[in-house]
C-alpha cells in the first residue's frame, strides 16, 4: 500500500512537462546554441565591418531588422519544426531536438577549427560532427549542461546589444544631422571630377613613360590639353576609405573608422559647393552628397553598387558566414568576398547599351547614367562620377563589347592572394583590356561635355582611389613592401578652364590634393582644415615619404624616388609581357611564334589519352558580331594525363589564335585563353585545343579530343527526358522545381523569371535552355541571379533569374521552332511555363 503523502511527488517525476514548459525549454536552449553558433560570428563580423551596410546604404529600421532575424529566426524555426513533429509524435520531437543541438554544437566547433586552422577538409568535419554527437548524449544525460544553457538565455541578447552599439553600426542606426562649414562661391567654372577604381597608371604607359596612344587614344588625349601627375600617389588602399579622402582633402585618421558616408565626412566637395552649383552626381560606393542636395531622380534605380534588397544581404551574409564556417579546401568553392563589396558571386547586370552603327557605347558602371545628367545652361554645375573602372570585376573589351554572359571569376586567386604565376598573367591581360574600355569611356563623357559646350571651359580633374597588382605570392591589393608600387601610384590629369597644352609632372602630388587644387581653381577658401595642398601655384617635392594607411595605426612607407624606380622596373615587366599597341596584349603565352599560322602548316598528331571539355561552346557556334557580346574567352577542363603548366594552343577556325597553360583549380586541371575579336566569325566558329610538344625541328602539336557534346531533350516512352553527356538521364517531371520565365526580342533575346524547388524553397543549380531538343545555353543558376554588382540596374526577386542571348544563338521570333527552358536541381528536371512575352511558338 503507497502511502497518500509520498503518492504525489512520485507522481510528478515520473509525468511529463507540459508541450508549452518543454517548447520554452528548448527554444531557449536552441537560442543560445544558435546564438553562439550563427549569430555571434556573423554580427561580430559584420559589427567590424559596418561598411557592409553603409555601402547599401541600409537604414536604421533595415539593420535592425536584420539582426533581429539573425538572432530569433533560425532557433524559432527549429523550435517550430519540433512543435510540428510533437503534436504527432513526442519521442520523435524529442530526438529531433537532440538532432538540432548536435547539429548546433558541431557548426560551434567547425568555427573553432576554421578559425584557427587546426584541422581541415573531411577531418575538420568529421570531428565537428563527433564533438557534435558527443555534445548532444551530454546534453540529454547530465541536467547540468541544461541548466548551463538555462542561464546563458540573455546572451542572444547580449550579442544584439553589442552589434547594435559598436561604433560603426551606431552611426548607422542612430543617424546624427552633422554639422557643415559653408563656403562662399562667386566662380561660374564648371567643375567635372571623374573617379576611377582600381586602376595602375602604369598600365597607360608607353616605352618612354608616356601614354600608349594607340592603345588608350582617349587618355592620351587628355594627356594633350591637360597636366599629368605621374607620379601621384593614393593614402589608402581601401575604396570606401580613399575615395572619401579625395572628396574632403583630408587624410583618413589612424585609429577611428570612418564610413563613407555623409554623417562621417559632412566636409566635403559636395556641401563645398552645393549652395552655389548645381550638382549632379554618381556615387557607386559613397554616401556623401547629403539629399538636400544631390535629390535622388524619379523613376532611376539608386546607383550604388550593391543594392540594398533582402535577397542581396541574404546571399551576400550567407557568403560572409560560409566563410566562417567551411574549412579549407571547402572554402575555396564559395564566392570571394575580397574582391567586391556585396551580391558575392552573382552576375553583373548591365545598363542597356547605346545604339550606334560601330559598337556599343560603354555603358557599364554608371557611365551612361553619368552622361545622360551632362548639359548646358542654368548654374554652373558640379558633375561627380565614381565608376568602378577597370576594377573587377573583368568583363569587357576595349571594343565596347563584353566577352562573358557569366562573368569570369579569377583564377590562381586565394584570399585575396595570388597563388599561381600563369593564371596572374591573364588577369592582367583581362586587367589592360578593361583598362581599354575605361578608356572608351573617358571618351565617350568627353565627347558629350564637348557637345555640350561644357569641356574647354571647365576645371576637369581624373583620378582613382588606388592602385592593383598582380605579382605571385603578394596581395591583389593591400600594399606589402614587395607591391606598393603597384597599389600606390594613381592617375591623376588636371585639365584648367580653357588649357591647350599638355605636361608632365612627377612631382609630390597625393589625392587628397584634388580638393584644394579645385578650390583653389575657384578661389575659394575652404572653411575647414584639409591635410592636402593645391597642384598649382607652387612647385611641387622632387621627393618626399608616401605613406599608405593600412588601418589600425598601421602604415606601408617609401620614398617616391624608391617607387619611381620600382614602376620603371614594373614597366620593363609589363612590355616584355604585352609590348605596346593593341595586338601585343593577345600575344602573351609560350610558343607566341605559333599564334596566327595555319594547323595544317604545322605538325599535327591526335592524342590518345588526352581530351578537353569546353566551357560554353554554344556561344562561339552562334557569334554575332553585331552584337555586344564577343566571346573570346575561350575555357575548359582538361581530361587525361595533364600536368601543370603544360603548354597548350587554342586553334579558332583553323588558325592558332592563342597559346596558354594548363593550371590547377580545385585539383583539377583547367585551361583559359583570350582569342582576338579579329579571329571570331560570324555563325558557326570551330575551336580545337592542342597540347605542345617540343621537338627538336620545332614544336609539334596533339590535337586534345574535343567534348563539346551537350545535354539533348527527347521524348521517351511517352515522357521528356534530358539525356546527358555519359548516358546520365534526368525525366522531366512537373512540379519538382516550378516557376516561370518571358522572353522579349530586342538587340538580344532578354530572359527572365523566377524558380524554386517546391519542398524545400531551394533555388535550382542549373538553368538551361533547349532549342528544338538542343542545348543552346546553359548556366549556373547563382551565375544569373539578378542582383545587383557594380551598379548595374536590376529585379528585386527572390529565386529570380535574368540573362540575356545573342540573337544568333536562338531562332528568330515566329519561325515555328520551340524553345523551352528547363531547371535542374540534384537529379530533378522541370520545365518553366510561359508567365509573359514569348517570341517563338510554346
């Protein structure tokens, strides 16, 4: 018999808690855990980087909301999940609950050995998810690991706290009105202040250090009518700290961070002149021209470089965390976050080019929104371009055209370092071919302020914020003893009102120079301390320290004479490299005496062991040269025995067009090369890869067997099939993947649209579009996700897509043929239907 009074306290140990006490005990466990392993690295990271947000310009309510979603959304989520399985099933919740703290716990530990590369690879992961496993069986079988839990509830919060109030998020979220010196202004000078990004002024130059002017016309005639500081150096090798320096004269501080933003940089050439000229301006990356007065203009996307939509900080933050997280090598197949300020591995939309009878006019970057605000009459005006040219990333050609659908990414590359001489040597050639179309450019602003009756008579000043190398083992940007000379050396050409002759100086001159050069043009005092000094008026040091601000109170230093003869030596190396004039830059590579002859005046063996697979072939079977894609970058994989650096030549159309080397990318070997436009014909062009032997009378080639066969679509036992290289099948089944896509007809066939995997809201990986069964294009689908890079317009979507084809490439509208476009996902095929404009029969 029990006795009554004992009855009770068994009773209550061996019932279960309530669903509502067991939801807050492990949603409260859940947020801890999360917090630890999600949101505190990512916030921390990003509390120490606020120019993630500053550059898009995020607002208080944006940022907020952001961190609240980091910190409460992924455990209300898991916690949602084990509600659902408990109202079916109690003990399932209960290991699921189990599940998600292992899973937790092991991504904790993956951030330890990550950060301090203990481990790496499958080793890495596979201790992760033991410690994981081990952490969970803790969890369940000792109360005081929960109750450990229990009373670390408030550090989710803490970790709000302390993002929110970092000095850099603080003046984001708690906005201040600064106060701005205001100058008197009398002159009618307009002023035209063009910023470039990213840019060696070595690359501009000739044998005798002057600018090659058959390779960049448009720079030499600026050259001509205007003074070329040639030795004029930047202050800092970060565009959102050096940029800001150009535009207030003031040297960055040491040890406070400033954000380009209006609130930190009130003084500035816009609030210097904004009451007395009308302003029009282009800020790609700043926020420094204040709304009172450069007004946004009605119906025109913002113009910086990474828009400020959710679904653009939602991939660039993942980016950002995967980086945390993965261990290398895993690391290496995500997008760098290095080479740009956001939408990481996304495609760069474009601003729709100009329509002439020759080329497309070079639109990209701002350009054309730049010039479409050029014009006469009125106030005198202010005109400020920022445009992220030549930076990465490389896309276009001096021609005008682009050479990509997806943009090339860099190879050889590794945090932020080069790690391979040959595929360094490429960028650099992609590098120069962007430095002509900035050169196209410049042309193309000049030729409107001339129609405008703008150019003689104003003060024009171009200029970038810093430099960019490409030596092996040194940064691609930050300054070392080993690269300065390439990161510190900046264009920099001041053209006064109405001069007619050009000259060189090589004197001191530093960026933060251009704002006291201006104000000085326009005798104007400028009513706060600047640290530079106008370019005229006085002579300027032969010689004198160039100091780099690294950040942290940390400083790379040289005497200007010492760089002056490193950009000599680094001139050397680039002539022997590229020579001068346009044709050299494609004859870089080994055997340059093969480039240009005929394959059958050669001698020629088919391997056996050896092959290739061509990376967008469909593009060079379609070519029109018309339009304003001209795809010569020609890349691939190699297959078979290939080591790296072995020489290969691509042959285009029977002729060698260009000779390169295999290199390593993620353990496998891999080949790219630049062709010439000149090679590419119109239609149909045959590509054929050969390896090069030498031999004693001469190289010999063996012709790589080719694999350019692609994905087909077929009907099969009553069904569609997509039917691989290989033999992989994958049905065509509605409903796996759904979505839909338009088409309008244009100067190009402009696709867009929207897909996602139904069960699990996954975008697809591929995309590819068939033209009656044939494969005609296919992508990634990351690559045309239509986020906005580099100040290019484009949609607002999540799992959207945008691309656009050569017209050559598909069917013109009404021909009675079918073209449909399917997405691939692990396995699943399934076609997108027709939601808009389609030009061709469904």
């Amino acid at each position: 018999m029990i006795h009554r009074r004992n009855a009770l306290p068994f009773l209550i140990r061996q019932s279960e808690p309530s669903l509502l006490r067991t939801a807050l005990r492990n949603g409260a466990h859940l947020a801890v855990l999360s917090g630890f392993a999600l949101a505190q690295p990512l916030l921390d990271i990003l509390g120490r980087n606020p120019a993630f947000f500053a550059i898009r310009r995020s607002t208080s309510a944006q940022i907020i909301l952001f961190a609240l979603f980091i910190v409460f959304v992924p455990p209300a989520a898991l916690l949602a999940v084990e509600l659902v399985v408990a109202l079916a099933n109690s003990t399932a919740a209960q290991i699921l609950h189990l599940v998600f703290v292992a899973g937790l716990v092991a991504v904790l530990l993956l951030h330890a050995l990550t950060q301090d590369t203990l481990l790496s690879g499958a080793g890495a992961l596979m201790c992760a998810a033991a410690v994981g496993v081990a952490g969970a069986l803790l969890y369940a079988r000792a109360g005081v690991v929960r109750s450990f839990l229990t009373v670390l509830v408030p550090a989710p919060l803490i970790f709000l706290a302390l993002f929110i109030s970092s000095s850099g998020i603080s003046k984001l979220v708690f906005v201040s009105d600064p106060h701005v010196q205001i100058a008197s202004v009398r002159s009618k000078t307009p002023v035209v202040l063009i910023v470039f990004d990213e840019f060696a002024p070595v690359s501009l130059m000739d044998g005798r250090q002057r600018i090659d002017a058959e390779r960049y016309p448009n720079f030499a005639a600026l050259a001509q009518t205007s003074t070329w500081y040639r030795s004029a150096t930047t202050v800092q090798w970060l565009t959102e700290v050096a940029t800001p320096a150009i535009l207030t004269g003031i040297l960055p501080p040491a040890n406070r961070e400033l954000l380009p933003i209006y609130a930190d940089h009130p003084n500035n050439i816009f609030t210097l002149l904004g009451r007395s000229y009308r302003v029009r301006a282009v800020e790609s990356l700043t926020h420094m021209c204040p709304a009172s007065i450069c007004k946004p203009v009605k119906g025109a996307a913002p113009a910086q470089a990474v828009q400020d939509t959710t679904g653009s900080l939602a991939n660039d933050a993942g980016v950002v965390y995967l980086h945390l997280l993965l261990p290398h090598p895993y690391s290496e197949h995500i997008p760098a976050i290095d080479d740009s300020w956001g939408n990481f591995g996304q495609t760069e939309s474009r601003e729709s080019p100009a329509s002439t009878t020759h080329a497309p006019q070079p639109c990209a970057r701002n350009v054309c929104r730049f010039t479409s605000t050029i014009g006469a009459g009125g106030k005198p005006t202010l005109y400020v371009l920022h445009a992220l040219l030549p930076h990465v990333p490389y896309l276009y050609l001096p021609s005008g055209r682009r050479y990509g659908i997806e943009t090339p990414v860099l190879q050889g590359i590794a945090g932020g370092i080069w790690r391979q001489q040959w595929p360094a040597l490429q960028s650099y050639q992609r590098f120069l071919l962007q430095v002509g179309y900035t050169d196209r450019a410049l042309g193309f602003i000049t030729r409107r302020l001339r129609a405008a009756g703008i150019y003689d008579k104003a003060l024009v000043v171009v200029v970038a914020d810093h430099g960019v190398s490409f030596r092996k083992l040194e940064p691609r940007r930050r300054p070392t003893e080993r690269n300065i000379q390439d990161i510190a050396f900046v264009p920099l050409f001041v053209k006064l009102p109405h001069q007619r002759r050009g000259r060189i100086d090589d004197g001191f001159a530093r960026t933060i120079d251009v704002l006291p050069t201006i104000a000085r043009v326009l005798h104007i005092r400028i009513p706060w301390h600047v640290d530079g000094r106008p370019l005229v008026g006085r002579r300027l040091a032969r010689d004198a320290t160039v100091s780099l601000e690294l950040g942290d109170g940390k400083y790379e230093t040289a005497r200007l004479s010492a760089l002056r003869a490193l950009r000599a030596r680094a001139l050397a190396e680039q002539l022997a490299r590229f020579g001068a004039g346009r044709a050299s830059l494609y004859r870089i590579g080994p055997h340059p005496e093969l480039l240009g002859r005929s394959v059958t005046d050669l001698a020629v063996v088919p391997s056996r062991s050896s092959g290739v697979s061509l990376t967008g072939p469909m593009l060079l079977d379609a070519v029109d040269r018309r339009s304003d894609l001209a795809p010569t970058w020609v890349q691939g994989r190699l297959t078979g025995r290939h080591g790296e650096n072995e020489d290969l030549a691509i042959a285009l159309n029977g002729r060698i067009a260009a000779v390169t080397q295999a290199f390593q990318e993620n353990g496998q070997p891999r080949f790219a090369a630049m062709v010439p436009e000149s090679a590419l014909h119109q239609g149909h062009n045959d590509v054929s890869v050969f390896a090069v032997l030498p031999g004693a009378s001469g190289a010999r080639l063996e012709e790589l067997r080719g694999n350019t066969v692609t994905a087909v679509l077929r009907a099969r036992a009553g069904r569609d099939v997509v039917v691989f290289p290989g033999g992989k099948v994958y049905a065509v089944r509605s409903g796996d993947l759904r979505g839909h896509v338009q088409a309008t007809a244009g100067k190009t066939f402009a696709f867009s649209g929207r897909a996602v995997e139904r069960a699990h809201r996954h975008e697809p990986t591929v995309l590819k579009v068939f033209v009656d069964g044939k494969q005609a294009f296919s992508s990634p689908f990351g690559l045309i996700r239509p986020q906005r890079s580099l100040g290019q317009a484009a949609q607002n979507s999540r799992y959207a897509f945008a691309f656009e084809l050569p017209r050559s490439l598909l069917p013109a509208p009404g021909s009675g043929h079918r073209v449909r476009v399917l997405v691939f996902r692990y396995g699943r095929a399934s076609e997108l239907r027709h939601a808009g404009p389609w030009p061709w029969r469904p």
